[in-house]
C-alpha cells in the first residue's frame, strides 16, 4: 500500500511539474515587440548596400495591433539623399502583409557606422495600404551632417481595422 502511494505522489509531481513547463512555454511564445525596424547600410559614393526587413506573418482575424505590427515590414533597401542645405530624403517600400487595408505609421533615422544617430525624421503616415499591397514612402528630415554609413526604418504603429474595426 505504501508503494502505491508512493507512486501516487510521484504522478501528481510529475504531471504539475509537466503543465508548469508547459505555461511556461505558451507564455514566452506570445512576447511582442513595439517596432519593427529595417536598416541599411550606406558606402560612399554608392547606394545602401544591406537591408535586414522583417518577414511578413499573416495574423488571426481577431488580431490586436502589436500582432498587427509584426506582419508589416519593409521590403529591399531604403535610400536616402541630400536635397538641399541640410534637408534629406529617405525613399522606401513598406509591405502591408495583413489581410485590411491599414495606416502604416514609420520613421527613419540615418546613423555614423557606430550606430550613433546622426538624424531622425518626424513620423510619416503610409497611408491606406491596401491588404498585402507595397507602396513606396518618401520622408524628409534634416541634418547637419551631409554622410552617413546606414539608413534604419523603424515601422511604428499600424492604425485603421484593428480587430475589425475600421472605416477605410
């Protein structure tokens, strides 16, 4: 009788410790990130030459806005130029790898090879993005310094038909 009990004890430890690891695991998996971003590197003389976008993930239909998120993303390599004076112009495709039509809100930042930032323009509205559509993007800013070694688009927020709703 004592063993029996004993083994009793040992199927009750096992099976919580087997739906700890369990909870444990399903939690860690649903962590999401506020921003998406894409950089690109830039050598002189020549075009951006690296661009690291984000793989587009089509979410449930009953998607929040940070699921949202992760499924846009940035497609080849952003450029960036000097206009005039100390204006700047960022050109960029932006994915919109949902199933709506959304806002897609992004900033773009140019840096030193250090990574320091160098500038950073105000946020841009991509707007109406029809579902699983790109669309090209052109952001202007300012700087003081006429070079630097890499361009980073970071994809903010994404607005309109978030979990169904929506007017556009």
């Amino acid at each position: 009788m004592a063993l029996s009990l004993l083994h009793r004890k040992a199927y009750v430890v096992i099976l919580i410790a087997t739906l700890a690891v369990t909870f444990l695991t399903a939690c860690s998996a649903n962590t999401t990130t506020g921003a998406s971003t894409s950089t690109a590197t830039n050598t002189p003389g020549t075009a951006n030459t690296s661009s690291t976008p984000t793989q587009p993930v089509i979410p449930p239909a009953t998607a929040t806005a940070s699921t949202i998120l992760k499924s846009m993303s940035i497609i080849g390599q952003p450029t960036a130029k000097m206009l005039s004076g100390t204006t700047f112009e960022v050109d960029g495709t932006v994915k919109n790898g949902d199933d709506k039509q959304h806002d897609i809100f992004i900033q773009a930042t140019l840096l030193e090879a250090t990574g320091s930032k160098i500038a950073t323009t105000s946020i841009h509205n991509v707007d109406n993005v029809a579902a699983g559509a790109t669309q090209t993007f052109t952001i202007q800013g300012t700087t003081t310094q006429p070079t630097w070694a890499k361009i980073e688009i970071t994809i903010i927020k994404v607005s309109e038909n978030i979990g169904g709703s929506g007017s556009d």
